[in-house]
C-alpha cells in the first residue's frame, strides 16, 4: 500500500466514490492519539484532539497545525449544535460541556440520577437539539487519556435534552458504548459497541437503532463486525453509507450493513469526519498522524 494508491475496492460501486487525481493527503504528525475530529466551517478549519496531551488542536489549509484549546479537559468527541455552538465530551472532569459564543464553558452534562458520569467518550446532535452521547469507562480507567477514577454507574448512552436539562439513558446494554452517528434522514442512530476491553476478546461490532418519532429506541442489533480492529469512531455520507475507522484505515459500509472498500492507512484509525466548503473532504486521524481525502461523496449533512 502507498498513499498514491491507498484503496481496496470490494463493490464496484466504491471505485465512484473515488476521484482518480485525489490522492491520501498526510496534513501533519507527532501527535500522541488523534480523537474527536469536528469540522468548523465558519472558520474554515479542522478541530481534533490530541488527547493524551490534553489539548485540542486545530488545522486550517494556511496556518497549519495550531494549539486551539489547552488544557482542554482530556476532551474527547466534539460536535456542534444546532446554533453553531462547540459540544465536546470530557473524560477529566467526566461531563458533556458547550462553549459559549463569549468563549465560556458551559456543563451541560455530568451526573444522571444523582451519579457521575463515567467519561463521555463521543457526541452526536439530532436536529431537534437533543444532544446524543456514549459514556463507556474508558476514559477513567488509566491515566493516559483522563484520570484513573472510580465508575458509579454501567456503561450507557444518554440523550440531553437542552430544552428541559434532562439527561436520560437511551440504551443502556452496553459493555463499551464508543462512537455514534444519525442516518441522513435521522431514522436510524448507529453506535459503536467496542467491548469491555479489559477482556482479551472483547464483543466489538456496530449496532443500529430505530429512532421513534418521541426519539425513543428500538433494535439495536448487530449492524456490521469491523475486522480488523473494530470501529472507534465513524461518520456519515449523504447516502446513508457509513465511513468507519479501523485498524487497516477507514472502511466503507453501505446501508445495507455490506463492506464495499476500504482507505487503507499505515496506522489504527481512530475517528474521522467530513468537511470543507462542500462537505467532500474526509479528515483521518490515523493514530498520530492526520490525513485527509477528497472524496466524489459528501458527508451527511450537518450543521
């Protein structure tokens, strides 16, 4: 594999989801872990996390790779709301927080039912403005990405409400709840099931729920089995075809749960995310390096 020619096509359909003078793009490297890769196009930049460092970075096409926030919590996912406002999951301080246009930090999030949150791992907005969010114990189980602290509750996936301030559990059968998207049309949520990985062979798999018209949830059977590795983080094409990271690079699933190819890169892929002006540009985080791609596909749209 080069990254001239970084690509595995399974279905013939992937091959029109390539352009042929588009190659993988290294933007920059030296990072510790790449995370919670958001696009920001009113400042026409990429935010991502280097988070073992506890700061998250920001790149744009002129300036390059710039300390944006420090430290930054040992954030984790990052997303916007509907007003155009930062959300991002902290495993330090173990809550869901939004920054403010003022620049302050706002918690939106920490406790459920009287108890701490684990550590909030990645965030997904709806377009009523409920604001979706993993909470595995990853982030409090070492010290390397947040803290070794004490779990109060098991493992789950909430949905806050910032009309009400409510934070309810939406499923709560999860060993290690991780990364989360909308379909475009926001009937189906998939989450990443990624284990309890103090096991030495933990269940891993993509799972997918129907979305009721009161957002409760239904199903949530097994989607689609990453191999190799498993899916950490993940986004979505305006075709409903999901993009997943992987030990390989990113896979590309169709709606129907079948893989159709892969972008295959030299290092684990944690998360990734569509952006730039059309939406057509997939940024990588490859372990400690970050790519890029131009794609003949656009992401879901958001906002």
């Amino acid at each position: 594999m080069s990254l001239s020619d970084p690509f595995e096509i399974i279905d013939a359909a992937f091959a029109g989801y390539l352009l042929p003078n588009a190659g993988l793009e290294e933007l920059a490297s030296g990072f510790r872990w790449i995370e919670g890769l958001v696009w920001m196009g009113d400042w026409n930049c990429l935010l991502f996390q280097d988070l073992p460092r506890d700061r998250t970075m920001r790149w744009s096409e002129d300036q390059g790779v710039t300390v944006h926030r420090a430290p930054s919590g040992h954030a984790n996912g990052q997303a916007r709301d509907r007003q155009g406002r930062l959300i991002a999951c902290s495993h330090r301080h173990r809550c869901v927080t939004r920054t403010e246009y003022d620049g302050r930090i706002s918690i939106l999030a920490d406790r459920h039912a009287g108890k701490r949150l684990n550590a909030p791992n990645d965030v997904a907005v709806k377009s009523d403005g409920t604001i979706w969010f993993t909470d595995p114990l990853y982030g409090i189980s070492n010290d390397y990405e947040g803290g070794r602290q004490l779990s109060e509750q098991p493992p789950a996936l909430y949905c806050f409400d910032p009309a009400t301030s409510e934070v309810t559990i939406a499923a709560s059968d999860f060993a290690g709840p991780n990364g989360l998207a909308f379909s475009p049309d926001e009937t189906r949520l998939y989450v990443a099931e990624s284990g309890d990985q103090t096991r030495p062979d933990p269940e891993q798999f993509i799972r997918v729920f129907d979305i009721g018209t009161d957002n409760a949830l239904s199903g949530g059977g097994m989607f689609h089995r990453v191999s190799p590795g498993y899916c950490d983080g993940m986004a979505v094409d305006e075709d409903g075809n999901i993009w997943s990271s992987a030990a390989d690079g990113v896979h590309c699933i169709s709606r129907d749960g079948h893989l159709m190819g892969k972008i295959l890169i030299p290092y684990r892929v944690s998360n990734l995310t569509f952006g730039e002006r059309h939406r057509n540009r997939l940024f990588i985080g490859g372990s400690h390096t970050l790519y890029a791609i131009f794609l003949d596909r656009r992401g879901a749209a958001v906002v």
